[in-house]
C-alpha cells in the first residue's frame, strides 16, 4: 500500500508544505517540537483540513481541495493513538475497544480475543479508564485503533510519558502487532533509540517541512533520499549521525519538488 | 391543599419534559457550532432569566392569550387554549426553565474535551453515533443536572405564572399561588406553613440532587 500526499496548510506563524509517498510497513517521523508532525498526521486522518493538496491511498483520493473531495474521518479507516490516548472516560476498557469493530459478531469476538491476547489486555477488560496506568492506557488505546480494522495507523508519540521498562514494553508490543496485522503505520517520535529497531524508514521533519528521508536496515541496499534543505540542523543532525552510525542509515540527496505556499 | 401540591409537581414535570430535547438542542448548538444570529439566540433564550416575571407573563398573555398572536389562531384552529388552564402553566415554566437547561447543557458539552469526538471519528463513527454514544453521556449528569434546577425553578415559579395561568385552586394554582392565597386569608396560617414546609423540602432536594450531579460532570470532565 502507499500513501501519497501533497499537503498544504498556513495558520498564523507556521505552515506546513509536504509532498511525499508513505509506504506500507512503518515509518518514523522524527522532529522538534512545532515542526508540524501532529498536524500532519491529522490531516492524514480527516481530523485537520489542509489548505490545498491531495491525499490519496493506493488508488482511493481521500482528500483533493482541486476536484473538491474530502472524505470525513469516520469514512476514510485511518486510525490514531493520540498522544494522551483519549480513551472514553465513561467506558469500560472492554467497551472502548469494542467502540470500533465492525463486521458479523464472530470476527469481532475472534479478533477482539486475538488483540486482548497479543496485548496482554484481559486482566484490565473490566476495568473502569480511572483505574488503568500510564502504560496499560497506551495498550488499550493500541487495541482500540487496531480492533476498528484501520487501513492506516497512526501514532502520536506512543512512548511519551512512559519510563523506560514501559516504553520497551510497548516497543515489544508494536512489534507484535505490526507483525501479525501488517497494517502500515506513521510513527511519531522524539527519541531516534525508541524506535531505531522497529522503523522501516524515517523521515526528518522541521518547521513545517520534509527535511530528510531515509531507510532504516540493519545491513542490505539501502534506497533512501533526502529532502530540500534544513533549517535548523543541530539537534536534527546528531539524530541522524547517530543512526547512521548504529543503525545503517543512509540519506541521499534529493531535489525538493516542494514548492512555497 | 393537595390540589396545589398535585398541581406544582404536574406542571414541573410536564414542563421538564416540554423543554427536555429543546434544551439539549440549544445547548449542543450554542456550544458546539458557530453561526450567525448567535448572539441574538443567546439573548432572546435567557431573557426569561433576567425579565421580571411578570412581565414574562404579560408577554406570554400577549403572543398566547385568547386575543393573542399566536393564541387566537390555536384557539380558532385547534381550539386549544393555554391562558389560565394548567397547560398555560407548563408554557411559562418551560420558558423560565429553558434558559436554565440550555445554560447547563452548553456549560457541560464546553467542558467536554472535543477531541473525544476526534477518537471516535477515527474509530469510524459519524457524527450522529459520535453524538449519542459520547457527547450526550459525558454531559449526561449536567444535562440532569439543568433539568432539576429547571424543575425546581418551576416549582418557586409565581409572577408570570399568576399572570398567564391565574390562581384558580384546583387547576392552576401552584404551591406558590396557594401559600400567597392562604397568607391573604385570615386564620389559614397553618395551613400556609405546612405548604411552606412541603416547598423548602422539595426546593433542598432538588439543590442537592443538581449539586451531586454537578460535581460528578467535573470528575467526568477533568478525566480525559
């Protein structure tokens, strides 16, 4: 599957310009803060209307400002973990991640067990959202997503607030459900180690724009490219020193087809 | 004496009833959308909070009296009269208590973290499941909360209702009427006492209860 967009977006003070593929296993989306990644991805999901673009999945326009399409959220099966997770206060654990499922009651029930299972859910189906952790809350939130069949996953810093024996533990848990639903997913993030071991490719974002693309293996041909210019380096380039170091990362330039807005 | 008791809890009830969906409408759409004649909507659905009364009542007299506006073409066309019958006195209940209900239901769906409508967007829910299965239950305890001050509102309700409904015992006379009716009728002090009694009771009840249902919507609202 690909994602191919051309999004554009001006608020006061800050605008986003991206023009790039998605494809189908998991990319990571490094960046500081305020360079748009959020935005992004809700504008992936239907949630924040770009200004002018296209979205478009395989075949399927989900968004195209030209020929005036904009299929709404609840339509278009892109799914997010949001950063706090936004698990519906007045459900039980078990409700919430039966929120989304659709299909007859046996492929619900046998892919809700199958979830509960991989993540480790059944001790908290019972549980009411005000007596779960930080850690149990994200897992949950990951079930829910994953049980609504989305073609697309996206996940807002999935590790923010966890210590480091929990952002291993939900690193372990991605892993397994990327490998037993295949579902492509976006990864939002601020720690290159978090997920240096479970992203296929990583983009570099910065003040609203693709800074730099590249692909992540542990040895192997490497097809990789880098976007336009970047603004502001520093810490952007130490991430990248570092997993070029460690991880085999290479970028290449590229010629930005980005153009101003 | 009971008539009255009788009488004051049918219209209060009737009238939550009457106002029930017109509140949780308003309120959804006062907080939720923007669009243009808000600020007059606003005004017009809270003037009944802040107009005196009686004067309410006159203008209910005036649009919905036998000679009124809209109160001759019902009469002449349905034959349906609200003007001193107790139905009348459900209409200026409900007005007085609209404004109280709306303002609850705009108050809790404003605290209600909109991004929730988000999550449930993206699980595949459109705007109607999203509406019925998360906003209304998140501002559940506030709309209860709005229906009970609405009720209880009713029950202390006097000018507009003298007014518009009269003070007939029997049909249009409320716990409120009766107590002023009793205090104007030598030797019926006790009597007006016992109905004073009934009324402090119901009114504290109805605090309490709005009170409870309050303070739950916050725990709701700050657990996101």
């Amino acid at each position: 599957m690909k994602l191919n967009i051309q999004i554009y977006l001006k608020r006061s003070g800050f605008s986003l310009a991206v023009e790039t593929q998605f494809n189908s296993g998991i990319t990571a989306l490094f960046g500081p803060s305020g360079a748009g990644k959020s935005t992004l991805l809700h504008c992936l999901a239907g949630l924040t209307r770009p200004d002018s673009g296209i979205i478009q999945l395989d075949t399927e326009i989900l968004y195209d400002t030209r020929r005036k399409i904009n299929i709404p959220s609840h339509r278009r099966k892109i799914g997010i973990v949001f950063q706090d997770c936004l698990l519906f206060p007045h459900l039980s654990v078990r409700a919430n991640m039966e929120y989304g499922q659709t299909g007859d009651k046996q492929t619900r029930r046998e892919q809700f067990d199958t979830i509960t299972a991989l993540l480790e859910i059944e001790p908290l189906l019972d549980r009411s959202m005000t007596h779960l952790s930080g850690g149990e809350k994200k897992r949950v939130a990951l079930a829910r997503a994953i049980l609504a069949n989305p073609r697309w996953l996206l996940l807002d810093e999935p590790f923010s607030g966890l210590d480091q024996s929990l952002k291993n533990q939900i690193l372990v848990y991605l892993r397994r459900l990327h490998q037993a639903t295949a579902i492509p997913m976006i990864l939002v993030s601020h720690c290159p180690d978090e997920i240096a071991d479970l992203a296929d490719e990583v983009f570099f974002m910065e003040k609203g724009r693709l800074t730099a693309r590249g692909t992540l293996t542990s040895g192997g041909v490497i097809d990789s490219a880098c976007f336009c210019h970047s603004q502001d380096p520093k810490d952007l380039q130490k991430i990248k020193n570092w997993l070029i170091k460690n991880h085999s990362l290479r970028l290449e330039t590229y010629r930005s087809t980005i153009r101003a807005v | 004496m009971l008539d009255a008791v009788w009488i004051s809890l049918k219209v209060a009830s009737v009238s939550m009833l009457v106002i029930l969906l017109p509140g949780i409408g308003l309120g959804w759409l006062l907080a939720r959308r923007r669009f243009t004649g808000q600020t007059l909507l606003h005004s017009l659905l809270y003037l009944p909070m802040v107009l005196p009364p009686v004067v309410t009542g006159y203008l209910t007299l005036l649009v919905f009296g036998k000679q009124g506006i809209l109160g001759k073409w019902l009469d002449r066309y349905f034959g349906i009269s609200l003007a001193f019958d107790w139905t009348g006195a459900v209409l200026v209940s409900s007005m007085v208590g609209l404004p109280l209900l709306v303002r609850a239901v705009k108050l809790s769906m404003e605290m209600i973290d909109r991004r929730f409508s988000d999550a449930s967007a993206v699980l595949g829910a459109g705007p109607a499941r999203t509406f019925y299965t998360i906003t209304l239950p998140l501002a559940g305890p506030g709309i209860f909360a709005g229906l009970i001050l609405a009720f209880a509102r009713s029950l202390g309700e006097f000018g507009a209702t003298i007014i518009f409904a009269g003070n007939i015992p029997g049909k249009t006379q409320t716990i409120a009427l009766a107590v002023y009716s009793m205090i104007q009728t030598p030797g019926a002090d006790a009597a007006a006492m016992h109905l004073t009694l009934v009324s402090v009771l119901l009114s504290v009840l109805a605090v309490i209860a709005s009170d409870y249902l309050s303070r739950k919507m916050q725990k709701v609202g700050i657990n996101s």
